[in-house]
C-alpha cells in the first residue's frame, strides 16, 4: 500500500538505485526464484517434471536462457501465447507518475460522478475494429504453423487502446525502470502530442511505483475462478506496448490503486538536468511511441470526431449481452455520437505502406527477432516464423490479395466479432 508519506530521494537516479537493490535483495530471498519450479502433467504425476526449456513448460518468462530485452513465446491458460518481457531478472514491475495521486485512479474511472463508460467504450471498439482489418492481427489470432503445428496468439487490443488515446480501466506497469523513470520525469501534451522534461525543480516530488511479483500468483488463476488483475500486453503488432515492456493492472471503479496489495513507492525530488537526460535518451518519446499505421489513422480520422460505425455498436452488443442492440443504439446517439454505416478499415494506402515495410524495410523480420521461442534449441520454429512471408499459406497477410476471406472459426476474436467484420 502507497500511503503518500513514503521517503523522498533527490533524484530519480537515487531512488532507482534504491529500488534496484530492493530488488535484487528480494530477487534473491524469493525461494521459487533460485530454480526452475517443477511441473507435472496429471494424470502422470509419477513421471519425471516436464523440461523447462519448452513451449509447454507454464513458467518460460521467468526462467529461460534469452537476453533480457527478448519477448518470451508463453502459453496461457486458454492453450494460446502471449509475447511477454522477459521476467527472469525481476522480482518488480514498475511505474513512474509525475507526482503522487490520491486516489490513484486508471483515466476511464477518474470522474468519479461517472457510473456508465459508454463513450469511453464505443471509442476503443472503435479502434478495436480498425485493429482487426490489419492483416498481421487476423494472421496472429487465427494461428500460424511452425514445425507442423498449430499456434495461436493473444491479442490484447483492449489493453493496445490505451496506448493509442483511449481511456480504459487499465494502469500499465513495465519491466524496465528506465521506462518507469520516462514516465516519471516527463509531462505529456494532449494537444500536440508530446512529451517535454519536467524542468521545474519545485515541481510536486515524483513517484517511482513497483509491484512485487509472485511467480505463482500472478498472470493466472489465483483462487478458483478467480483471475490476477495482473496482465500481459507485451509485443503486438502495433509497436508501443513493445517498446514500453508492457504489463497491466486491472482495477474496478472503486478501488484506488495506492491500495493494491504488494505495491510500493519512492517519492523523489525533479532535477532538471535529469529530466532532460532521461527525456533525450528516449528522443523525447518517440522511442517509446514510434510513428505507425494506427497513431496515423487514430490521427486522422478519429481524433476529433463524434461519428460512429454501427458494426462499433454491435460490438457494444455483443460485449453487454444484457442489453438490446436498440437500447445500444439510443444510449449511443444520447451521448452525442453519429451513427453510420461503414467499417473501421485501413485504407489501401495505409495498407501497401505496410506490405511495402515488410518486404523492403525488414519488418517482420524486426519483429520475429524480438522474440525468443523455449525449446527450439535448432531454430527450426523460428525459421517458419521469419519465413512465413515466402509460405504461400500466409501470402495475403505479407502481400496485398484481393478477396481473402478471414477464417473465422479459428480465430479467437474473429471469431466472437464476426458480425462487426464481414
């Protein structure tokens, strides 16, 4: 629990340092740390423990042989795999505010007099929509074949509207405490878009969040059905939750993040020399938010506009089965939207751009080598990962093909949304 009162460094640098050797010292005292936790598939728990340099192997992100910038290909409990920040050097995960909050509240839930998110909701299915017209999304939800099997991945798009302007229930947290201190040290510009150093060392003291992990608790069933708040969004295709190690908390309208359970802090002083260091190591953000399709077309399109597609509103439906598409549609139109009847796609242009970086600008191949796979000691999964452009069976996800038809029973969101896609 952050209680507002905690010690104030007088810098940032002190109190990552600080942190850093909490950390170490916690890593280290954390018995389920020290080796590789045993596994045994029932009903053969007399069987020897399942190897741990596997695909199968529950805990790859936190023990594996890769470097810690790598993503790690992790099953999940729902059989697909997430891309995770390599986790096998933390026992923290981390925040940076500018200045302590309290409540500390995600940005859907910060009017508290608010107790419906409609407009907030529409927005981000909205962009969801738009995600889902891109080819990389549908070729990752519906599965690709590496080694002669089938694998299918996690597309955290409700957690990939955050980083792209919307407001959600969602805090992020990160692997790396450089990002955290970029947070930290920052102030951000609605209006144009931009991050600037805090220069003004008068400025309220910052905050430097971080959450302990516990190997067996988080990212996964808790206590029966009960589900971690705890989350990966890792890398996707649309590069911010990627360049930012993403992970994120989710919280309803009532509680207050300061209360979570394992979360800490350290308060520091603003330092204008570090905050310009910090903010030019990362180009003034454009490390963490590159230029990409999405932010391009968000800009463009939906930036300013109080216009909505109807396949958004089913889409609305279809994730509050208690309501009826029409009362949907009236609570959408009361909250000032324009109804009409189009989908959420990228543009021809926007598209040839992205088939033109694949083949061109290395792309995919950018991607492939972010991420390490456990148990391909060969690199022969990975080679059919790198190479799936030239596999005629995944052609039009590489290289423009009019009329492809996605298959939607194979996907997990293609197969949910499928009225709002065809």
């Amino acid at each position: 629990m952050v209680t507002g009162s905690e010690y104030v460094f007088e810098n940032i640098d002190e109190a990552i340092a600080y942190v850093l050797d909490l950390e170490k010292k916690a890593l280290a005292a954390d018995s389920n740390r020290q080796k590789p936790i045993e596994v045994r598939t029932a009903p053969n728990l007399s069987l020897p423990p399942m190897p741990v340099d596997t695909l199968s192997y529950p805990y790859s992100s936190w023990f594996n042989g890769a470097s810690d910038d790598k993503f790690i290909m992790t099953r999940l409990l729902s059989g697909r795999f997430s891309l995770k920040p390599n986790l096998t050097s933390r026992k923290f995960l981390f925040r940076g505010e500018t200045e302590f909050h309290n409540p500390c509240k995600p940005s859907v839930f910060r009017n508290t007099g608010q107790h419906r998110f409609t407009a907030e909701n529409v927005r981000g299915q909205e962009l969801k929509i738009l995600m889902m017209s891109h080819p990389l999304v549908e070729l990752l939800d519906t599965g690709v074949e590496l080694c002669g099997k089938e694998y299918q991945f996690e597309m955290n798009l409700y957690g990939l509207t955050q980083h792209y302007y919307n407001k959600t229930s969602l805090f992020d947290l990160t692997s790396d405490p450089n990002v955290a201190a970029f947070f930290a040290t920052t102030e951000y510009n609605d209006k144009t878009d931009t991050y600037t150093p805090i220069t003004d060392e008068n400025h309220a003291p910052g905050v430097l969040y971080y959450y302990y992990l516990i190997i067996k608790e988080d990212f996964g069933k808790v206590v029966g059905p009960v589900d971690s708040r705890l989350s990966t969004i890792g890398l996707q295709v649309f590069p911010r939750s990627g360049r930012q190690k993403g992970f994120l908390y989710n919280l309803t309208p009532k509680e207050n993040f300061n209360d979570v359970v394992r979360l800490q802090a350290v308060f520091f002083k603003h330092k204008a020399d570090i905050s310009t260091r910090i903010c030019a190591e990362f180009e003034n953000g454009k490390t963490l938010f590159p230029d990409d399709i999405l932010e391009r077309h968000w800009k463009r399109e939906y930036k300013d506009s109080n216009v909505i597609s109807n396949r958004t509103v089913l889409m609305n439906k279809i994730d509050n089965p208690y309501m009826t598409l029409g009362q949907v549609e009236a609570e959408v139109r009361s909250l000032g939207f324009d109804i009409k009847d189009y989908r959420p796609v990228f543009n021809v242009d926007e598209l040839d751009s992205y088939f033109d970086a694949v083949h061109t600008k290395g792309f995919w191949t950018d991607f492939c080598e972010q991420i390490y796979i456990p148990g391909d000691t060969s690199g022969a999964m990975m080679n059919d990962l790198v190479n799936l452009p030239n596999n005629s069976k995944y052609h039009w996800a590489f290289t423009r093909e009019d009329g492809h038809v996605p298959d939607y029973s194979k996907g997990l969101l293609y197969n949910k949304y499928r009225a709002c896609l065809e």
